[in-house]
C-alpha cells in the first residue's frame, strides 16, 4: 500500500486535472454554440442558391449548363476532403471519421487521393500511407468563408481539370450533443435532390416557388460560372462548421466523463487515504501503549 503522503500527493494532481478536463469542457460548449451560430448565419444564402440549382435541375440537358453539373460515364479517380480536428481530447472523434472514410473507398476499385483538413486527420492518412494532395491545419474556430474557401476552390480546380472524376467531403454530422455521425457525401458533380435536400425548405414553399419563371442577369452562363463553384465551396464550408461543432460536441462529453471519472477516483482515493492515516494512527497508538506497558512492567520487576 502507498504511504499517506504519497496518496495525498496523487489525490492532489488528480484534482488539478479534474479541473483542466472541466475547464475545457466549459470552452468546448461555448464553442459549439458559435459553431452553429456561424452555420445559420449561411443558411439564407445556401437556400436561394439551392432553389436556383433545382430549377436548374429540373430543366432538360442540364449537364451542359455547366461543367460542375456534368456525370462522367468513365469515372477512375476519386478526391476526397476529409474533416478532422487539430487536437486531441475528443475520444473517438477522429478515429470514427477516418475509419468511415476508409471503409467507404475500400470496395471502389478507383484510386482515392485526399484533402486533408485537420492534422490528426493527415497524419491517420500518412500512417496508412494514402496519398495527401494538401493539408490545411490551424483553421480558426467559427471560420469565415474566405479562411476556409481554398479548400473549395480547390476541389473545383481538381474537378475541372479533371484529374479527378469525382469528389466527396467527409465529415462528423452534428445530430445533437450526444450523438455525432461519420458522413461522406458526395460533392461533385453537383447532384441536386429536387425531393429532399439538407437545406430544402418546406415542399409547398418550395413549389410555389418553383413555379416562377427565372430571369438571369447579365446572362445565364456568367450566373452558372458564379454560383455553382461558390455553392460547392459552400457546401465545403458548411462541412467544416458542422465537423467543428461536432468536434467540440465530443470534446466537451469527453471531459465531462474524463471530469467525473476523476472525481470518483478522488472518492476512492480519499477513503484508501484515510484508511492509512488511520491504521498509521493506530499503530503509533499501539507502539506508544506497548511503550507503557514495557515501562509498567519494568517498575513492577523493580
């Protein structure tokens, strides 16, 4: 058994890291909320570019509307954007979304080439020794669009020099505070659901307007050149926002389990501590009775 001081020496640093995890898991769930707010604040412009891009859809021959648009029948390569975090600290995190990535391009007999954003992300790749294009570390909590938009041009280039055929972005969905979904989706060629999208409002609204007719300004062509690669570095960036609140989500339930595992271990600790001061207690008791009875008994043979 450990001496007492040795056991209040632990319980000691045991506190001090009970209360990093805590503090961290303050920062954490501040982080999320601008997270999201970052996210709502490009919803207004995500859902009038989609209704553009369903209507667009719904016309006939719309693979020649732009080059973004068009389906490659011979599909070879595939480019990836997988989304992790700088850090460590958030359990499983990065480990599920990389497992996911992987697993998803295992059966495709296409080579898959990476974008990484995220160190732990690049260095997973690295590890496997899958091929890296780039890598994009240090990106700012709650980025704005220009911090992030390289990412998305990028891909765009890629695509349309068409060294890849298609491109995917995989990242961690943000459900709710407990649950947290590896995602790969795909990102080019732009595929529109008319029926159900992730920024599709209410299908009467929709519909109706739908039903309008659309008047380009200057010109259809310079429109489809503007909004189509900005809506898909949109979609990259709505990624990143929603791997981010995603990543702190985890973060911050790891060290709120880490926090309390800490102060149950402090409990058991505190009891095994004063279980050794006692029986140290007792024995400095029982040496001191045993010191009088030895001196009792050597007045009495006197």
């Amino acid at each position: 058994m450990s001496s007492a001081r040795e056991m209040r020496l632990r319980i000691k640093s045991i506190k001090n890291l009970s209360q990093v995890t805590r503090a961290l898991q303050t920062v954490s769930a501040s982080k999320i909320r601008k997270s999201m707010q970052a996210m709502d604040a490009t919803s207004a412009y995500a859902e009038k570019a989609m209704q553009i891009l369903i209507h667009l859809a719904k016309q006939p021959g719309r693979q020649m509307l732009h080059p973004l648009l068009a389906e490659r029948p011979a599909s070879k390569n595939n480019l990836c954007i997988l989304i992790t975090s700088d850090r460590g600290l958030a359990g499983s995190y990065n480990v599920n979304i990389v497992r996911k990535a992987l697993q998803f391009f295992e059966s495709s007999k296409k080579t898959t080439s990476y974008i990484a954003v995220g160190r732990k992300g690049r260095d997973m790749l690295i590890r496997r020794r899958e091929k890296v294009i780039a890598d994009f570390s240090q990106i700012p909590n709650s980025p704005k669009f220009n911090d992030v938009s390289a990412i998305g041009w990028l891909a765009v280039d890629e695509f349309l020099e068409k060294r890849y055929d298609h491109v995917f972005v995989a990242y961690t969905q943000f459900e709710n505070m407990l649950t947290q979904v590896p995602t790969v989706k795909s990102v080019l060629p732009l595929m529109v659901d008319t029926e159900r999208d992730n920024h599709q409002i209410s299908s009467e609204k929709t519909e109706k307007k739908m039903a309008g007719v659309y008047s380009y300004e200057p010109s259809q062509d310079e429109i489809l050149d503007e909004i189509v690669p900005r809506f898909t570095a949109l979609q990259i960036y709505q990624a990143i926002l929603v791997a981010q609140a995603s990543e702190n989500a985890a973060r911050m339930m790891s060290m709120q389990n880490a926090t309390e595992n800490a102060t149950e271990l402090i409990s058991v600790l505190q009891l095994e501590y004063n279980k050794a001061r006692q029986q140290s207690i007792t024995n400095e008791m029982l040496d001191i009775a045993g010191g009088a009875e030895a001196l009792s008994q050597a007045e009495e043979a006197k």
